[in-house]
C-alpha cells in the first residue's frame, strides 16, 4: 500500500454516490464521473454528475465550487478551515501510505471480499481525532489488492445514517485533460458566495 501511495498521480473512474438516511430507510444516488490529480504537493477534483441531475462540483486552491446547470449557478465555499477534513474523507484511500492512515485511524482488517465479482481488501477505519468523531463513526475501505487504492468508501455518521462511494472503470495515473476540470459553462451563469462561502 506505501509503495502504491507514492507511485500515485492521478485516477479517473465511474462514480456513484448513494446516501442512507436510515430512520426513514431513504435512497438516493447520484451517478457520473470523477477526476483526481495530485501534482506537486497540489490536488484537484471533480466529481461530474450526470444523473438524476446534471451538477459539478470542483475541489481546487483550496475551495470547492458547485455548478449546477439547470439553475445557472455556481456556488463557491471556502475550505481554508476544513482543507485536511476534505482530503481526509474525500480523498480517503487514494494515494494513502498505510503510515498515514495509521495516524489518523484506527485499522482494523476485514478481510477479503468480492464487489461485482472484483476482489477487495475490507478496511475499517476508527477516526481518533474528536473532530472527526463528532461527523463520523467509522469509514470502511474496499481496496484493490492490484492498485491497493479504493473501489467502494462507505462514511458511516454517528447517527448510522452513511454515504458509499463506489468506483468502477478506474483509470489510475492515466493523463487527465486539464478541460476536464473546468465547467462546462453554457450561457450567463451567476457565482453566490454563500455565508461562510469565503
């Protein structure tokens, strides 16, 4: 995993975010793509969502901004505070020494399991830090044994409500087109900087 951590660069993958709110047993995904480069100590990510509705949502220079088409508008917050929860829970997993995760979690290994007839590694992670502990109980990881970086994340709030993260067709260290983390902005679009947005 250490030697996968510092040979990592980029990804690109199918995404599907799928969010359990458990007292009312509610579903609901989102599906489209995900981009990530790490260059020069750097990151930026974009998650394209393409259904039920079209939205993008950029992490780059230390802020996030949310483009949705249908509404003409880009939402812009600042993560000056939030930058390591960010990359914490986002990025979670890829490019990841196992020193790293060590640091910040207790690990405790599952075992091997199958997603969609791939094999994984089952990670559970116990976050030690109180601020994180105060958003989330545990993070489970299913990591490739070939690339050791995740194929499914799944957050797991205090109120047992989680958010899963699965990845498919991943592309690791593949050349990413610097278009595809920019908006693909059609017409006149209004930017809000909501409170705390700056």
């Amino acid at each position: 995993m250490d030697q996968a951590a510092l040979r990592f660069a980029s990804m690109a993958a199918d995404l599907e975010y799928t969010k359990v709110t458990v007292i009312v047993d509610d579903h609901s995904t989102e599906r489209g793509r995900i981009f990530f480069e790490k260059s020069k100590g750097k990151l930026r990510v974009m998650l394209a969502f393409s259904s039920p509705a079209e939205k993008y949502v950029l992490f780059q220079d230390g802020k996030v901004s949310i483009y949705r088409p249908k509404i003409a508008e880009i939402e812009e917050y600042s993560l000056a505070r939030n930058q390591g929860l960010m990359e914490q829970f986002l990025l979670l997993g890829f490019g990841t020494s196992g020193a790293d995760l060590q640091k910040s979690y207790a690990v405790s290994l599952k075992g091997e399991e199958t997603l969609d007839g791939e094999r994984t590694v089952h990670l559970e992670l116990a976050p030690q830090s109180a601020q994180v502990v105060a958003r989330l109980a545990r993070i489970d990881l299913w990591l490739s044994p070939e690339t050791w970086q995740p194929l499914q994340q799944r957050f797991t709030e205090p109120s047992k409500d989680y958010l899963t993260a699965r990845y498919r067709n991943v592309q690791q260290n593949t050349k990413i087109p610097s278009s595809n983390f920019q908006f693909p902005i059609r017409g006149k679009v209004r930017t809000v900087r909501p409170q705390g947005g700056n």
